[in-house]
C-alpha cells in the first residue's frame, strides 16, 4: 500500500491522463542525443544557413571530411539532417525548421539564461 503525503489525486489523474507513450519518449531521447556532441552541434550550426557539402562543412569546421561524414550518417539517421544529391555532389541541409527552431532555443538558452 502506497502511503500518501498530501492529496494530489487530481493532479495526479491529469497527468497520468496525459502521459505520453513511452516509445515515443524514447524517439524524443534519441533525438536530444543527436544533439549531444559537440560537432554534430557544429554542423547543424553551419546547415542553418545554407545547405552544403561534405567538403564544405570539413572546410569550415576544420575536421576531416571522414569524422564530417560520420556525423553527417547519425544526424541524417535522426532525421535532422536531409540530403540531396545534384550531379555527383550529395548537399546536406537541416531536415525541417522544427530543428533550427529547437538549435536556436537552446541557443538562447545558453546566451541569454
């Protein structure tokens, strides 16, 4: 039995009402993941202004085209990053405005916190 400390059951049915499903809780997590390091923040910084290249984005971050690639594979897998290919070169740019409005919120965050 379950020993109570105040009366929260209204508070307590409206946000079990509202609980999310767990699967989905896990695909948010995986998602902030991608957000956790360092250079994959680096490339979604610099895919907030333009689409580039992998050459491009190793060029301006300076580090390797092969780390590039890399997390340019775990921000695509997470449906951060999109990609097209024109001719022989492949451009990546930021899935959706949901992911520069989520950068620029943290952003802020950190800044302006």
């Amino acid at each position: 039995m379950i020993t109570r400390c105040c009366d929260y059951s209204k508070e307590f049915d409206k946000v079990k009402e509202s609980l999310i499903d767990d699967e989905i809780l896990y695909d948010v997590a995986e998602l902030f993941k991608a957000f956790a390091d360092t250079t994959r923040i680096k490339i979604i910084s610099a895919l907030k202004e333009e689409k580039l290249c992998v050459g491009a984005i190793s060029e301006l971050l300076n580090i390797s085209q092969s780390a590039i690639s890399h997390q340019l594979k775990v921000l695509k897998n997470a449906k951060i990053l999109k990609s097209k290919k024109v001719g022989k070169m492949v451009y990546y740019s930021l899935d959706d405005e949901h992911i520069k409005k989520i950068f620029d919120m943290g952003l802020e965050h950190i800044t302006k916190g």
